[in-house]
C-alpha cells in the first residue's frame, strides 16, 4: 500500500495577525477556534493517514511562512499549498521565496469569494497563472459551480500548468441535483492537466443527515471523468467538523470506493496527491 495522503486540510491560529472575517458567518461558529498540528495528528493515526497537505485560508504571503515553519516540526505536513498575488508584478519573486522550500508544493487563491465570477481568466490573474506554469508549481481551483466552466478553456490556455478542482466546485449535494455541474467538470476532465479533489462534500450536504449515498453520484461521476489516476481524497478539516468527524469523512469516502481494486485505491488515497504535488516520498 502507498503511503496514505490527506490532499486537503487547514490550519489557523485567531492569535495570529491574520483576516479571519470569514469565521463570523453564521453558522461557522463551531470552527472558530484554533486548529493546530497538534489537533490533527491525532485524527490522523486513527484513520492510518500517514501525512497531510495544508492548504491556504489566507491572501497572504506570511501564511505561507507560518505553515512552512510548523511543518519543518510536523512531519506528517507533506506539503504545503500557499499563496502568492496573481495580479501583481512582483508575482514571480514572491513564488521564488518559497518555491524551492521542500515542503512548498503549490499555491491557491479563494476564487470562489471573488466578487468577479470571471475573475480566474482576468487577463493580470492568467499573466500570475503563467508564472505558476513557467515553475511548473501546481494551482488549486476553489470554485463554485458557477466557477467550473471556466476550468476547460483555463486548462486548454495553460496546458503545462497542473490544476486541481477543489472539492468537485462544490456542486448542490443538499439539493440532490447535478444540474449545472456535470457537463463542466466532465468538460475539464478532458484536459489531462486537471485533476479533481474528493473532498468537502459533507459541508454541502445535509450537515445535520447526510450519509455517504448522498455522496456517492458526485464521487462516481468524478471517477468516471478523471480516473482514480487524477482523484485524491482531502478531509477539508477542520471545516468538515461542521457536519462530520474526520474518521466519518475518510470512513464515508473509503465506503463510497469500497469496490475498487487495491490499485485504484491508492491512487485515491495517496498516490495521486503525491504525483500531483510531487510530495517528497
């Protein structure tokens, strides 16, 4: 069996001088609090995940220097996915502060905050994805549905840049519908650049009584589009404690692929994340 990988989890601390105006919306309160290495390890050694990617809540660079600290004194921190302005000039030299960090294996932007829908194909947001491409240092999409069908032509234009859609662009699990959502993540799957996290699904379910059924037509479609070869499990912990226990993501999710083979599996849960982020073995 691979090395078992979270592709997908955050850490904050309120005492930082960071924005956390995102945790006053309501119904967020449960997660308000500190969520550290510490918090996390344990969930880790009862699910057997044997190291986790952090990925960024900030737009700012100084995350990145926080969370590449803890993880030189964390190892199961296998990778680090930050931040760096898109739109700026100094772009590049920011990624190059960090790129060559060990443990610094890709950057995101909270895309789907974005008061432009078309924000990601801005022609200054393309000129900051091109540097991306050029250090061939992978990007993750955080998009809502109305976000996705951006991501086929984005990846056509940037053919050599590695993509990532987070959490299937969170289609409408609650509502049971695919609508909107299928024909788009279908169409970025055509592009062998983009990958697809199974993540953050319990969060737009019931959160109150979902079960993993609920789950399963968008896990099986994303399979059916990429291929365990392009799909990586993420927890989205700590967020996912706003409808389930890490144990029950990785528990639901781990059921909803029962049927696959042993290979497939560990596509699934480790070697595909570590492909894609080229996580050190």
């Amino acid at each position: 069996m691979s090395h078992v990988i979270d592709a997908h989890q955050h850490f904050w601390q309120l005492s930082q001088p960071f924005n956390f105006g995102w945790l006053d919306t309501p119904g967020l309160e449960p997660i308000r609090r500190d969520y550290l290495p510490e918090d996390l390890a344990p969930q880790l050694a009862q699910t057997g995940v044997d190291g986790s990617v952090f990925v960024q809540t900030q737009h700012d660079v100084a995350e990145n220097r926080w969370v590449l600290r803890l993880a030189e004194q964390y190892d199961f921190i296998a990778g680090v996915v930050g931040w760096v302005d898109l739109t700026s000039e100094t772009c590049e030299s920011q990624l190059l502060e960090f790129k060559d960090h060990p443990k610094f294996v890709g950057i995101r932007h909270v895309t789907q905050d974005e008061p432009d829908d078309d924000f990601i194909i801005r022609p200054d947001v393309v000129r900051g994805l091109q540097v991306l491409e050029k250090h061939q240092v992978p990007f993750d999409l955080l998009f809502y549905v109305r976000h996705l069908k951006h991501a086929a032509p984005l990846a056509n234009s940037l053919p050599d840049l590695p993509l990532v859609i987070d959490h299937l662009a969170k289609p409408l699990i609650a509502a049971g519908t695919t609508a909107g959502w299928r024909d788009d993540l279908r169409a970025a799957a055509r592009h062998p650049n983009v990958y697809c996290k199974l993540s953050g699904m319990v969060t737009e379910a019931d959160w109150n009584d979902w079960k993993p059924a609920d789950l399963r037509p968008y896990v099986d479609t994303a399979l059916e589009a990429f291929g365990p070869q392009r799909c990586m499990f993420g927890s989205d912990w700590p967020v996912c404690e706003l409808a389930a226990t890490y144990a029950e993501v990785h528990g639901a999710l781990r059921e909803i692929v029962g049927q696959l083979g042993s290979d497939e599996l560990d596509m699934i849960f480790g070697g595909t994340a570590s492909r894609f982020y080229r996580l050190a073995p």
